[in-house]
C-alpha cells in the first residue's frame, strides 16, 4: 500500500489550468489578432489615402451647365469675359458693349464714347484676352482702341464687377478710304504691330503698322509710328485671317486655300519676310482653315480644319535648323462638325473648340480631350474666364449660356506623367520632370519617367559598387576568418548599418564629392587595381611552399593580406596624376599644352557632360549604406548553412573555397537573395544620400560622371514648393505611389524567387 | 582473425602513437597508441564522453575545425604522419573517407552528391562520372532504389537511404581508410542491418574505422574492437576475444552494461 499522498497530488483540481493562465492566453491571442489586422488595416489606409490623392490627376474635366440668359437678336462680333468670370461682354456692330451679369441675369447695353460724330461705323472687330482690350476697325481705314476698364468693388458681402469702357483716339492704317475686313494687333510693351486686311480693287491688301513706345522715367512714354508696311505682295493667295502674337515681332497671315504664311519683322531691309509658308490639312480634299487661334503664350496656333480636324503647330527650332519654324505637333480627334471658333485660356494650354452642335475642351499639350459634348444648341463662340473657371457661350439663337469648369489637373494624366510629351518650343516630344519655372506661362513638366530612370540609375551604382564587396566581404567573414576576428568585424559593420544617411549624404556631398571630382584616375587605378592586387597575392599565397604558410594560421591570413593592399592602394592613389597625364590628357586652351585633366578630357571625349556631384558618388555613398545590410544578412546565411555540410564536404576532400562555392553559396542561396532583395530595397527608397549628393537633375542617361533625381530624392525636395492640392502635390504622392509599387513589386519577386530557392536548396 | 587475400594487409596500416589531445585546456585524449590493420573493421566503443569520435575525427583531422585545439604524439597512415607539413590537408582527407553519424546529403541531386569527391578533385568526365556512380552506389548498396532518380534530389531519399549514399559518397574516390562515426545510430534496424552487411562487404577493400554506441553492432561487424573510457584506451583486441573475455574490468562492467 502505497503512503498517504498529500492532498494537491490526488485532488481533482490537479487536472485544472488556472483561469489566469486561460485568460492570459485568450486575451493575448486576442491582442494579437488585432495587431495584425490594425497593422493591415493601416497599411491599406496609406494605399487608400495615396491612391485618393492621386486619382484626381487621372480624372476627366467636369463641365456643368450653370445658366443660360437670352440676349436681344443682334450680330455680336466678339465675346469677352472680366477675369473673375461673372461679367461677359459683347461687341454689338454700332458700337457697343452688351454685358450679362452672371449673378443677376441683368443685360445692359453700355454706350461707348468715340468722340465723334457721327458715331464711326465698324466692320471688324478683335479682343486681345491678354491685354484685355478690343480692337474696331472702321469702314474708313481706322482703327480703335477700347478697353473695357473692370472694376470691382464689394457690396453686401457679394463681389460687383462693372465695366467703364474707354475708346482712344482713332489712328488710321492701309488705304484710308477702304473698310477694314480683318484686324489683329500684338503688343509688346515696348512696341505694337497692327495690321488689317482691308479690299483693294478686285484682291485684298494687307497692311502692317509698326508703333514704339518710349519709356521714361515718368511711366508708360509715348507711343509713336514708327513705320508702315505694305505686305500683300508677300502673300500669294486671298488672306483670309490674320493672328500677331504678344511679342509684335512677326504675324500668321491664313489664306483661303488653306495655307499659313509667317512672317517675321527684320532681317537687312528691316522690313517684313515671309520665313514660312505651311498648310496645315494639305492631306484633306479641303484644305481650308475654318478656326485659327493662338494658344496660350502665343507660340502655337490652334487649327481646325472644315470637315473637323483639329490640330497645333508649335514654334520651335527644327533638328539642326538655325531658325524657329512651325512644325506639327499635337493632333486631336475629329470635332465631327466643322468648327466655328476656337477659344484659348489665360490660365493654361487648355482651349474650346466648337461646331455644329459640339463643344469640346481640349489640352494641347498631353493631346488630350477633357471634356466633350454635343449640346442642344449649336455654339458660334466662346470664352474661357481667366481662371479657368467658367466658360461663356454664345448660340445661334444668341442665347448665352454658362458653364462651371471644375478642371484643377488639366496638365495632369497618363500622357503627361508616363508618355512623351511634346511641350512648346523643344524640337522632339521628351520625358521631362520642370515642376516649377520662371515665367507665368511657364508650362510645369510632370514626367516621371526620368526620376523612375534615376530612381534605376541611383539604384544601379549604388549595387554594383556594393553588391560584390559585401557578398565578397560576407563569404570571407563566414567561411575563411577565423572567428576570433570574426566576432569583432560583424558589429563593426553592424554599427556601420546604423550610421545616418544623412551623415553619408554630408560626408558625400562635402568632403568625397569634391575629392573625387579631381582624383577620378585615382580612383580609377586603385578600383581596378586592388582586386587585381588581391587576387594574385592570393595566388601567390596559395602556392607558396607549406613552410612558409605553416606560420599563418588559417583564418588569419589578413595578416598578410592588408599591409600589401593598403601599401598598394597608397601606390595606386599616388600615381593617379601620372595615369591621367598619359591617359586623359587634353590641351590647355589658354597655355596650348596638353595637360592630364580628367573632368575636361571626359566631356570631350564621351560628349556627356563632368558633373562634381555624379553619380559615381552617389554609388559609393549609397554602397556605403547598403554594404552592411547585405554584409550582415548575407553573413547570416552562411552562418547558418548546417555546420554538418561543411564538414561533409571537407571530408569529401574539398578545400576551404570549394565547400563554400559548391556546398554553402547554393545552400544560402536563399537567404543571400533576401539580402540583395532588401539592400535593392534600401538604395531604391534612399532619399538624404541622393538629395544631398546629386545634384538632382532629372536628366535620363547612364552617364556615371553625371546626375540623377530619384523618387525619393524628388519627394524632399520639391514637398517645400508644393501648394496643398496642386497638381504637384497630387504628383508627388503619385510619386510616392510609384515608388510603393515599386517596392512592392521587387518584394513579390523576390519572395517568390527566395521561395523557390528555399524549396531547391532546403537541408535536412 | 586471419586475412586470406593475396597482397598482405600491414597490421599497422594506421599507427598512432602515444598520441594525446586537447580542446583548449581539457585533455581528450590521454596517450593513446595503438595500431589498426589494413582491410578490417576496427571499433571503437566506450561510452559517450570517452574520446572516441575525438579519436576518429582525428584520423582525418577533421578536428582542424575546431578553434583552439593541439595535440601531443603522432599518428602514422602507411609510414607518413598525417601532421607532416609538407601534406595537404586536403590530399590526407582524399586518402580518409568520413562517415557521419547524422546523414549529410548535400542539397544536390543523387549523382551530384556521389561525384562531389570527384568534383571537387577536377574531374568532370561524364563517362567516369557515370562509372563512378553507378559502382559508389552498387558498393553502397543504394544502385537498385536510387538507378532510376539520380537527378533527383537527394533529400527525397529515406533516411536509410541518405545514409547509404553518404557511404557512396565517402567511397566515390576509393579512399583507402573509411571512417564512419556512429552510422546507424539515426537509423531504423532494417537501415541498420542494411548498412552493417555493407560494411562486412566494403572491408574487403578498405579499412574501415567505426564509433558505435551499440555492442551487438560491434560484434555483429567489426573484426578488432577498442574500448575507451576516459580518454584512454582500456583494452584492445580481436573482437570475439574482447566480447567473450575481456581482459579489464571495465572493458566487462561496459559491454555487461554494469555502467554506460
């Protein structure tokens, strides 16, 4: 019979676990479960977050009908509109100005005081947007100027806009007795350019007038007559419409053939010479213009064609071509009617073309449609407020209609940020990243494709200089070191992985940056020496006689090793002026000597440019950054290869390198992989290195001598310019989207790929 | 137990001599001499701690390693001590074939493994390559279970089988000694008898050094038999001598299983 045994070792509660230990476990399980859901909850909220911060630039224009006033049965020549897009005004033919209040539906005829009686008769009449004034011609060969003259001013909380308009003194142009059919002027500030179409017998003549302004200290001098001209014998064909642009120095004249005459005032006769003729539907079986306007900027014609083609000619220098000329660039699809007017913005590159019963806002430079519709009226003209904000149209019921223009990213879309994109004034559509320019119709490029390509390049130099050093470095450290060093190298570099980038960024950018820019033989001699310096010490090593070795134990041949690679590395350093004496020599253009200089042999030699802050730089300071993850991850998986292998395959008779190139390498294959997937990922993602030590200029070439701008790099530094919900603002976080689907495309890859190299190369 | 072939096999094929060994400050070995016949089965038995694997690996100087290890006394393969510094290490281990106690296939197809030694000695020739795999794993008596998969892998093998081409593969470059470090010890009894037939077949050719655990494996396959304990060699002699009337009382308390 076995002794009595105390109560806790046969009692029925020995069987039963603690309702902490039961809660502990719950509640943990629980805890748990809630942090990974919160944590893929607040990753999808960041992707969400982005993904409704950039949709916008992908969105359609929207386009809504606000009101419609009907205005008396008249000929209303012209349709301007004040810059807050609440107070249109047209031209009526006797002179005068109709507006239609926005806000109050009000129609009021506004007189205009020529001056004169009796009150001049008009026959043509144009706006110039820009300067915000209207051009008459008379039937006698004169002209006025009228300014609308918008005021505002507040009332009951609400904005007033009234017009005053002002007529200046009458000048006369071309024939004095004949009615003026056409007319367009430009001004420059300093001068003006008028010129009008007007009949002459059975042709037409064209006339051209040339006024300076004198500018004293006292204002806005004089404007006097500087000189006439008489172009029509210059013109070959019936004119039919002409266009000067803001700067007054050259004229567009369209003739009814279809053909475009540019002009440019000039040259030896200081006269005007016809520098190109063009026709822009020459391929149509009707050639003929119906619409012509400038765009915005007054570099490039919109054209649209009879049967409804609509297409932009743009000035700029042709490929090897001395003088700017017009050449095609933008085409759009058909309107489907023949359009009756085209009306450019003040704001941007955006203008509404209509016809029939079609309206269409469309963006020349991303060839893109924002907005299109057939209405149940049939639009003769129309105008775009200055803010592009609103668009007033005229019907032929002479029915005024509003419509709300909500277009924030009209410069925005898939053309603009990932095509080539062929802007004003260059010769060839580019990828081009300009956020933000001098000017006010500076047009800001949106490109990424040149910050993913230097996101690549960045990325690309940074690898290859880290790449082999740190799995070099880690299969030495694993598998040759003894592990007495062994144990002192791994938190050195460890340490080193935790070395803020933005101190490399400095150290880069202040000290190795203008190093390097004058010891690039150098650094050439000693790259290319070192491992060759290394390797053939480690042949020498290895087939010294065993007499000799015994000395060294194995693992410590470092001893050795360093002393020679650092004498030698001093060597190589020290005759870089002599290699670059022999090998980069240029002449001198002030002494006609030849002289060893490498940043001027370089663009002579290549034709790519020498930059202090290249991307050579940048891939050794990056590398820095990346050497101790994959060193230290690599090392691990080696480490970790089972020690049973090893000694297997020495067993087998293989020597040191042959276990670690045959047996351990394919065995940590793996895990090697995931240290060059997330040293890949550390250089994409790298911002303060690039921002400080590039330059970042977002060229595209793989010229390692120049810069790059990253990504990441682009982030930082364009965050401080840009306005909350800009398109820049939306842009950067498309940026940022980028560079997460970037990420997180190479993961996937990755992992994938590291799977399948786990699965080949599992050990027992 | 005689040997009828017809070159003579040296009785002292390995000689070690007075040979003592240490981890760092601790003695492994204490002196040790002793002589090992060519084309036989010697075990080493004792229990564990004694310094038999330490012995063993020291055969090939596998214990080269190890950190912080040196030695006293010398071990002699066929007149040459294996620390004379004008050998490879890597020649000696070409000449000493290693069996480990746990299976170490190399995560390589089933004909990689067995050509690795060939390999890694420069030999690429397909046609010795595919000799040599078929004669290692007929010897290993693996040919019949593995001739149709030799480019599978080989952890898609049995752990019997693993170990029988770890055999194939320490005889694929026909060492003259094989050593195997307890090689059944992970292996169920019909792995086990499979592997101890194949070394009552592979001693017709090499010799054959082997660490176990188990008595009735050391008299079931072994001709000489060393009982260590300690650090010491207690007692060595033919084995049915040492099993049926061992000179030292310790050599009886052991295989009697007084101790253990």
């Amino acid at each position: 019979m076995p002794e009595k045994l105390p109560e806790h070792a046969t009692g029925k509660n020995r069987f039963q676990t603690a309702p902490a230990t039961l809660f502990m476990d719950r509640f943990m399980t629980l805890v748990i479960k809630a942090g990974g859901a919160l944590v893929i909850t607040s990753v999808l909220g960041i992707f969400f977050f982005i993904f409704f911060q950039i949709w916008p630039l992908f969105a359609p224009a929207s386009v809504t009908a606000a009101k419609s006033i009907q205005l008396p049965d008249n000929h209303y020549s012209i349709i301007g509109i004040d810059e807050w897009g609440s107070l249109p005004f047209l031209m009526e033919p006797d002179g005068k100005l109709l507006t239609a209040d926005f806000e109050t539906g009000k129609i009021q005829e506004i007189p205009i005081d020529f001056a004169e009686t009796p009150q001049p008769r008009f026959t043509a009449a144009t706006l110039n947007k820009r300067e915000q004034e209207i051009m008459l011609g008379t039937n006698d060969g004169r002209f006025f100027l009228v300014s609308p003259n918008f005021s505002s001013s507040e009332s009951d909380g609400r904005q007033l806009i009234t017009i005053n308009p002002r007529a200046a003194s009458p000048e006369s142009i071309g024939i004095p007795t004949q009615p003026i059919l056409s007319i367009a002027y430009g001004d420059s500030g300093t001068q003006k350019l008028v010129v009008a179409i007007q009949p002459d017998g059975e042709g037409r003549r064209i006339s051209a007038s040339l006024y300076k302004r004198k500018r004293s200290l006292l204002g806005a001098g004089k404007t006097s007559l500087e000189a006439t001209f008489d172009l029509t014998s210059l013109i070959s064909g019936t004119p039919t419409r002409i266009l000067v642009p803001g700067t007054a120095d050259s004229l567009i004249v369209t003739t009814s053939d279809g053909r475009v005459h540019f002009l440019v005032l000039g040259g030896d006769n200081n006269g005007f010479s016809v520098i190109q003729t063009f026709a822009p539907f020459d391929h149509l079986e009707n050639p003929s213009i119906a619409a012509a306007t400038f765009l915005f900027g007054d570099v490039s014609i919109i054209f649209g064609s009879e049967s409804g083609e609509n297409c932009i000619f743009s000035l700029y220098y042709p490929e090897g071509g001395d003088k700017r000329l017009y050449g095609l660039t933008h085409e759009f699809a058909e309107l489907g009617a023949t359009p009756h007017f085209i009306a450019s913005t003040l704001r941007n590159k955006a203008f509404l073309i209509g016809g029939g019963n079609k309206l269409s806002l469309r963006y020349s430079t991303t060839d893109s449609i924002r907005w299109q519709q057939s209405l149940p009226f049939n639009p003769v003209n129309a105008v775009i407020s200055g803010k592009y904000q609103r668009m007033a149209i005229l019907d032929s019921s002479n029915k005024l209609h509003f419509f709300e223009i909500h277009d924030p990213h009209a410069d925005s879309g898939w053309n603009a940020l990932f095509g080539k994109v062929w802007y004003e004034g260059v010769s060839s559509p580019k990828w081009e990243w300009q956020s933000t320019g001098g000017s006010d119709d500076f047009e800001p490029k949106y490109s990424l494709i040149p910050l993913i390509f230097g996101t690549f390049k960045g990325t690309l130099y940074a690898m290859i200089f880290a790449v082999p050093i740190a799995l070099l470095a880690a299969l030495y450290t694993s598998q040759f070191l003894d592990p007495g060093s062994r144990s002192m190298i791994k938190p050195v570099m460890e340490i080193m992985a935790s070395l803020p980038s933005v101190v490399l960024g400095f150290l880069a950018a202040i000290y190795i940056a203008p190093l390097i820019e004058n010891e690039v033989p150098s650094l050439l001699l000693v790259a290319a020496g070192l491992p060759v310096i290394a390797a053939s010490t480690g042949f020498v090593w290895s087939h010294l006689p065993i007499q000799f070795r015994k000395f060294i134990p194995a693992g410590r041949e470092w001893i050795v090793f360093l002393p020679i690679l650092f004498a030698s590395g001093y060597v190589l350093w020290g005759l870089g002026p002599a290699f670059e004496a022999i090998a980069f020599s240029v002449t001198d253009p002030t002494s006609r000597e030849r002289i060893g200089d490498f940043p001027a042999w370089w663009p002579a030699a290549t034709g790519t440019t020498y930059d202090q802050r290249n991307s050579l730089v940048v891939g050794f300071m990056m590398g820095f950054a990346v050497i101790p993850i994959i060193f230290t991850i690599t090392e691990d998986a080696l480490s970790n290869v089972p020690k049973s292998l090893r000694i297997g395959s020495m067993a087998c008779g293989a020597s040191r390198w042959q276990t670690a190139l045959r047996i351990v390498l394919p065995t940590a294959s793996a895990g090697i992989f995931s240290a060059l997937m997330i040293g890949l990922g550390r250089a994409v993602g790298e911002t303060m290195i690039v921002v400080m030590a590039t330059g970042n200029t977002p060229i595209m070439e793989w010229n390692i001598f120049s810069g790059m701008r990253t990504l990441s790099a682009n982030i930082a530094v364009e965050l401080p310019e840009a306005p909350h919900h800009s398109t820049l603002y939306r842009t950067l976080f498309l940026g940022a989207m980028v560079l997460f689907l970037l990420t997180f495309a190479v993961n996937t890859v990755a992992e994938v790929l590291r799977q399948r190299l786990r699965e080949k190369f599992k050990t027992v | 137990m005689i040997n009828n072939d017809s070159t003579e096999p040296r009785p002292d094929f390995i000689s070690i001599r007075n040979f003592s060994f240490f981890y760092g400050k601790k003695q492994a070995l204490f002196d040790i001499s002793m002589d090992i016949p060519e084309r036989q089965v010697t075990a080493f038995i004792g229990p564990s701690g004694c310094g038999k694997s330490t012995l063993l690996r020291n055969l090939n100087r596998m214990n080269d390693l190890i950190d912080d290890i040196h030695h006293e006394g010398d071990i002699v393969i066929h007149n040459k001590s294996i620390y004379d510094p004008h050998i490879e290490v890597i020649s000696l281990r070409k000449r000493v074939g290693m069996v480990f106690q746990k299976s170490n296939p190399f995560p390589k197809s089933i004909y990689e493994n067995v050509v690795y030694p060939l390999r890694v000695a420069g030999q690429n020739k397909k046609s010795i390559l595919d000799e040599t795999v078929e004669r290692s794993l007929k010897g290993a008596a693996l040919w019949d279970e593995a001739k149709d998969r030799l480019h599978e892998s080989a952890l898609s093998l049995s752990g019997g089988q693993m170990q029988r081409l770890c055999i194939a593969r320490a005889i694929a470059n026909r060492p003259e000694i094989l050593l195997m470090d307890e090689p059944c010890s992970a292996l169920d009894p019909i792995a086990t008898v499979k592997v101890e037939e194949l070394i009552r077949e592979l001693k017709e050719e090499f010799t054959i050094v082997i660490v176990t655990h188990n008595m009735q494996q050391a008299t079931r396959c072994s001709d000489r038999t060393a009982f260590f304990y300690l650090g010491k060699l207690i007692e060595l002699d033919d084995t049915q001598k040492l099993f049926s009337n061992p000179a030292s009382k310790q050599t009886e308390d052991y295989i009697t299983g007084r101790f253990g």
